[in-house]
C-alpha cells in the first residue's frame, strides 16, 4: 500500500501552500502521518495538515491523537486549530478541512 501524504518545509508559515504542510488521503497511513506530525512540530515548531473528504479527516484527525502522544513522550504539548482551506484540483475550487498545530 502506497502512502498517500507529504511534506513541504520552504514557505513561511502565514502561506496555506506549502509551511510545513502535510497533506492526507483516506488511504494515508495512520502512524506513518503522525510520525511526520511529530517531525515537523519538533524540526519547525509548527506543522499543518490538510485533508479533503470525510476518511481523509478521519485519518488526519487520528494521527494527530498519535502525534501528541509522541510529542508528550519529548515534552511538547500541542495545541491545534481547525480551518476551512480552499483548495484548487483540476481547477475546481474543494474545501479542505486543515490542521494548524503548534506547541503551547
């Protein structure tokens, strides 16, 4: 099984396109995504995960449980703030439910 998410560390972190972005899909593997949660939160200080569709949330929603336990283990508590994110694919306009997780 292929896993279906990725990273992007270059832009700053006000930009919804890129700052530390992990993208999820109903097929994405749970520890796998948290695993990157917690990477990113401990190489950046802030991570977003962006996932369209009810499994796709499901799955981000779950690994973001994993990541804070990880991230408890290191001392890190996070915090996380759900948005609303249009996204363009094939150029049609979906929304996007994102995950702006930050330490507290």
């Amino acid at each position: 099984m292929e896993t279906q998410f990725e990273t992007q560390f270059s832009v700053p972190r006000t930009q919804t396109s890129g700052a530390n972005l992990i993208k999820v899909s109903a097929d994405s593997r749970t520890a796998a995504v948290a695993g990157a949660i917690a990477g990113v939160i401990r190489d950046h200080r802030h991570a977003e995960v962006q996932a369209i569709g009810a499994g796709a949330v499901n799955q981000a929603v779950k690994a973001l449980v994993l990541a804070t336990g990880y991230l408890k283990l290191d001392g890190i508590n996070v915090a996380c703030t759900p948005e609303f994110a249009d996204v363009t694919i094939d150029d049609k306009v979906r929304t996007a439910i994102k995950l702006v997780i930050d330490p507290q």
